[in-house]
C-alpha cells in the first residue's frame, strides 16, 4: 500500500477495494471509469481502514485519528460509514466492504491491493479503468495516517460546506469529462466566499467559551445576508478550532478564499476583540482591527466587523453592501452573557438531552435582566418553534403562551431577523398553525436572507406540511449537501424519508445512528415508530431490543423530566410488537384516556388506538388536540397523511372527524393538500 500522510500530501498512491478503485488525492472512488466523488474526511476515514484491512479499529481509534478531540467525532463518523457504504452501493457493489463490530469498531472485509504508481511526469487518467492490481496486500498494509491535531468544539462540529441559494433552488446541475456534479457554467463569474472560525477565547472557563462561539456564531449569521457571498457554515468552520493549520489550507479545505477569525478576552463588563480577514489563496492579511469596549456594546463592536469587512470584499471582490442592525448599546452586560450562553448550548442541544432546557433558561435569564434585547426574546421563540412535544412543552398552555409572547416581543424589537421569520414558519404550523402565516413568513426570510440555513431549512419543512412531499424531499436532499453533518437535518430528512414510506433511505441514517448512538432527545423512540409502522417485520424485530432498552431507561427518570407522550409509549409499543401485557396495557390506556388524554403526537397513536378506545373517548382526545393546536403540531403528527399509518375508513367517514376539517385552519390544511395532489388522511365522503 501507498504511503499516506496527510490529505494535502500529492504523492498518495490509489489503490484497488474489492471491485472499487480508490483515488485519495482526487477524493474519489471509481468503479471502471465512472468517478463517485467523496468528501476529503470521508476518504480518510475509508484510508484508515484500508491501512487496517481485515483487522477492527476501534471507533475511539478512527475519532481520534481523523478529528482528534473534536466534539462531532461520534455523529461524524456514523455518517461517514453511511456514506462510504451508499457510495459503495451506487458503484453497483452489492457485497459488504466495511464490516460493523458492535461496541468495538468497523472492518475492511474486501481485499486491498496497492496500484503501480504512474510515472511523476504522467497526469494521472482519471476517466481510464483501474490498472491491474499488485498480489493482495497483508491485513496490515503500510498505509499511514499521521493523527490530526486535537480539535475542541462546544457546538457539533461539521465537515466543509457552502450555503450557495442559486444552486440550492435551480436544480440546474450537469457532470464534468469525469463523471463529477457540477452547478455552474465553468466561465461563470467566481463567487467570493468566506468562512468565519470560532473565536478564541482566551480564558479556559467554559462560560466564555460558550460567549465566544456565540459572537463567532452571531457574525456568521449577519455575514450569512451579504448578497453574492458564499458562507460556510457554522458546523463546517468551527471543526478547525485550535487546528494546527495555516488559514490558506483552512481555506483550501472549506473551499472558501477568505477566512474572518479571532480572539476574544472577557474582563468584568469589558471585552476584547482581535479581528483578522486573511485572503486564503496567498495568506495575505487584507484588513485587521483591535476593539476594547464595554460588554454592552458587543452588537455595535459586530456590526462595524460586519460592515469593514464587506466593505473590503465590495472593494477587492466586488460584492454587494450589507446594512448591519441598529446598535445593541445599552444592553445589560450581564443579559449579552446569558444570550451568547444560550447560543452554545443550543448548539449542543443534538448530543446533550439537557442542553434545550439550559438555552431556553439562558434566554429567559437575559430577557429578565434586560426585557428590551431583541435578540433573546428571538431565543426563547426559536427553542420555542422547535420544542413541542419535549419536556419544555410538558405545561403546554403555559409553553404556548409563552413563545407566543416571546415572538410578538421580538418582532416589535427586531422585525427584519430573518431568524425569527424562520422560526415563525414551524410555530405556525403547529400550535399556531395557519398555513398562510407559514407561507408569508418563509417568504419573508427567504427575502431577507436566501443563503441563511435555518432559513433554507423552514422552507423544506413548509413544503413537507403542504403536501409536496418530492419536492419537500429535494430541498433536503440539497440542503444535506451543502451542509452535510447536520444531524438536525439528517433525523428530520430520515423522518420524512419513513413518513413518505422511503423505508430503506430512512433506516440508513436511522441505523447507522443507532450503531454509534449518535443521537438523544428520544431518537430511539421515533426511529422504533417508524419501524414498527413500517410493515417490514424483520426490521421491528431488529429495533425492539433498542426501544426496550430506551423504556427501561425513561423508567428511570422523573415525570417532569419525560415528555408527555411517554405515558403512551408502553400501550403503543406493547401493541405494535404484540407483548404478553399487551391486554393489559390497552386497559391502562382506556382508563388514562377517561381522566387525562395524552395529545401529543397524534399521527402516531390515534390509528392505532382508533379500534381500541371507547369510540367517545377516542373522538373527544381528537378534538381536544385540535382545540389545543397539538393536532398537526409536530411533523411526526402527520404521519398518516403519508400513507404509513392510516386512518381505518370508518374514522375518515365519521361526522366527528369529517367536522373537524370544518375548522378554519383544517380547512386550509385539506385545500392546500388537495392542491398538491395529496388527500390521504383527508375525510371521505359518505355519499
């Protein structure tokens, strides 16, 4: 085998995987001349295992090797697996390469052969078929990994993206001489891009650690509206804190030509800011600044960065202006800390069950202190938007009054956030839910900032609600492509994947995450839904062990502590895999659905429950739900709209259901479905 060393070393030699051809430094399999690109970290990974061929390495090996200490290392990897084996499989392979060896690692099983390097003076064919390979290399081949340099993340590190809108809406692509995807016309323009690294703070307390992403993040999100720039996000960018690299090869790696980084020191109520911009394609230093200010003048100190920096990319790259937000002077000092807290551990809110919970406190704590900040009150409605059904929501009344305050408070401070426009499109379909709210809303943000990622990502959410479920599922598709480690847009895309009845897409990231336990706040819960509902017994046998384990768990923790739906869980699950108290469970429901009615969720259980329940009480927990706005309230409570778990015909015919759609906002639900083409779920006629 080749010697490997680094991603940036040219000479890496491609050697044969089975069938399949691997290129390093093109980042490419081949299978005969058609070309499978991958990501530079992806083939790493694929190398690594290579180097080890017929011997486990351990998941802690590989994490360590390729992302150091980086936080995003477990999730990461189980996408990179998925993405070897999908690539794999779209070569035409059928047989296994990488073995999975539960609780210790992954394992080569294909045998791996070294390929006689070309000649130094000969570019190498990249569209010929793969040259002859030498006699099989031994289990240990002398492929090299040198470890990367530790990475420390508070959010969930991602791998190199760009948010690009032209490309995200056109679906305008072709493929080059090699088979690669291309967007553009090659004699297009050069669009400029940048990538904003996390800051450094420089004290070791975790509080200010959290404050300085949270200002990274911020500036990102301002920089993220400069029309005709490219942004890489938050998840690509911050995978290189502390990293031993020069910023050209940063930027060589994100594919971006500028990079913003930065340090930040806390002092009491003061704060120091050292802020560089650095041309990546030679190294040059084009613009730096040195503030000292008082805490409270931190979105002053943002939006000057803002506004030099794109002044310099107007200057050098000719982008567009960017109108930075009025002044955040006279803000508490104490309240910006709580904010940019907030910020962190939202970040984290995928990997750490308690980190939802934390943020909406921290945003809480900053609009108590200072109930003018915009930005916090902008906090609470997007933790808000994105938590029904999680224990926030457990006093429902309460929670709804609350974000809906939260909302009208930052709109009436800060109308043109597209953030909150964002977030409002998922609180209007839902416990808000007015479906021309949603539209008017996605548009908004759309207008406000096209190249913005949650604003991209409500968009695709909208389109899933009204019915256009390819072209739903598109949008995610695109969006995973450009931000592809998002775990957040990975568990929705997969959720969606099972709701449209796309079983094997959605269990490929539902499985793999599984393997590596990628994935709290009740993942197991969902996938095991899907599961059990998807019709294919052998895969509900596979995830009962997983759900019962993951029910003994819940077992163990307070109420207040488990979302409301979890009273039902046992019932359903009792029945979906037919257990032995599986009466006595069903008796249990009867009597929880006479006194307290579980109404979360109820795409889920109410087919099931629907020959079950006492007619009336079944019928009363519908329109309660419907009176509360928990009826559509979550994605997941749509899922017999998708043909996964139907409604009996009976219920699609009873006066009851059929006079819930006479409703207003149920009403514009069915026209907007219908519209699309799409009525199941919708009631039946009698005649």
């Amino acid at each position: 085998m080749p010697t490997y060393v680094t991603r940036d070393n040219a000479q890496r030699s491609p050697f044969i995987l089975g069938a399949i051809r691997v290129e390093p430094t093109l980042n490419s399999l081949f299978r005969g001349d058609t070309r499978f690109p991958l990501e530079p970290r992806i083939v790493d990974v694929l190398c690594l295992l290579a180097e080890h061929a017929g011997e486990v390495v351990g998941r802690d090996t590989i994490i360590d090797t390729i992302w150091g200490l980086e936080h995003s290392g477990d999730e990461s990897l189980t996408r990179a697996i998925s993405l070897i084996r999908k690539t794999i499989r779209d070569a035409g392979e059928a047989e296994e390469y990488v073995e999975t060896i539960p609780k210790r690692g992954y394992r080569i099983v294909q045998p791996v052969a070294l390929i006689t390097p070309e000649p130094p003076a000969t570019a190498p064919d990249t569209t010929s078929p793969a040259p002859a390979p030498q006699a099989a290399a031994p289990a240990k081949s002398g492929l090299r990994l040198l470890p990367r340099i530790a990475v420390l993340v508070g959010a969930v590190a991602i791998v190199a993206i760009r948010l690009v809108i032209p490309d995200l809406f056109s679906g305008n692509t072709t493929t080059d001489a090699s088979g690669s995807v291309i967007t553009a016309d090659a004699s297009a323009p050069h669009t400029p891009s940048i990538a904003i690294l996390p800051f450094t703070s420089l004290s070791l307390a975790d509080e200010d650690r959290l404050f300085a992403d949270g200002v990274a993040v911020s500036l990102l999100t301002r920089l993220g509206r400069i029309t005709d720039l490219e942004v890489a996000g938050q998840r690509s960018s911050f995978a290189y804190r502390d990293r031993n690299l020069d910023l050209r090869t940063i930027g060589d790696e994100l594919g971006v030509d500028h990079v913003l980084d930065g340090t930040v020191l806390r002092s009491g109520d003061e704060i120091r800011a050292t802020i560089q911009l650095v041309r990546t394609t030679d190294g040059v230093q084009i613009w730096n600044k040195a503030y000292n200010a008082l805490l409270n003048d931190v979105f002053a100190i943002q939006d000057d960065i803002v506004r030099q920096v794109g002044r310099q990319l107007e200057i050098e790259l000719g982008v567009g202006r960017y109108r930075g937000r009025t002044s955040g002077e006279g803000i508490e000092p104490e309240a910006v800390e709580q904010y940019y807290l907030g910020l962190g551990h939202f970040g984290e809110r995928m990997r750490n069950n308690e980190a939802r919970l934390q943020a909406y406190d921290a945003f809480q704590n900053a609009v108590l202190i200072d109930p003018q900040f915009g930005e916090a009150w902008a906090g609470i409605a997007f933790v808000g938007s994105t938590s029904v059904g999680s224990p926030l929501s457990r006093n429902f009344d309460k929670f709804r009054r609350d974000v809906s305050h939260a909302f009208e408070r930052a709109f009436a401070l800060n109308a043109n956030d597209a953030s909150i426009h964002a977030a409002m499109v998922f609180w209007s379909l839902g416990p808000a839910f007015d479906m021309q709210a949603a539209r008017m809303h996605a548009e908004t943000a759309l207008a406000l900032a096209p190249a913005q990622f949650d604003v991209l990502y409500a968009n695709a959410g909208l389109k899933m609600y009204s019915g256009d479920v390819e072209g739903g599922i598109d949008l995610y598709d695109r969006l995973m492509a450009l931000q592809p480690e998002s775990l957040s847009g990975a568990q929705v895309r997969a959720r969606w994947l099972a709701t449209a009845g796309r079983t094997e897409d959605a269990f490929a990231f539902f499985n793999a995450c599984q393997a590596e336990r990628c994935l709290g706040e009740g993942f197991v819960a969902f996938a095991s839904t899907f599961a059990v509902l998807s019709g294919d017994p052998e895969l509900a046998a596979q995830w009962r062990p997983h759900y019962e384990e993951f029910e003994a768990f819940l077992a163990s923790l307070p109420p207040q502590a488990k979302p409301n739906v979890t009273r039902i869980l046992p019932a359903f699950f009792s029945i979906m895999f037919d257990r032995p108290d599986k009466q006595e469970q069903v008796e249990a429901l009867i009597e929880l659905y006479g006194t307290a009615p579980v109404t979360e969720q109820v795409g889920m259980w109410a087919p099931v429950f629907s020959g079950l329940l006492p007619e009336e009480a079944f019928f009363a927990a519908l329109e309660l739900a419907a009176d509360q706005g928990k009826f559509l309230s979550t994605g997941h409570a749509l899922m017999p709209y998708y043909g996964t778990n139907p409604y009996p015909e009976w219920v699609l015919k009873h006066p009851r259901y059929r006079a819930l759609f006479q409703r207003p906002e149920l009403a514009e639900f069915a026209r907007v479905r219908q519209a699309h083409g799409w009525t199941d779920g919708l009631p039946l006629s009698t005649e």
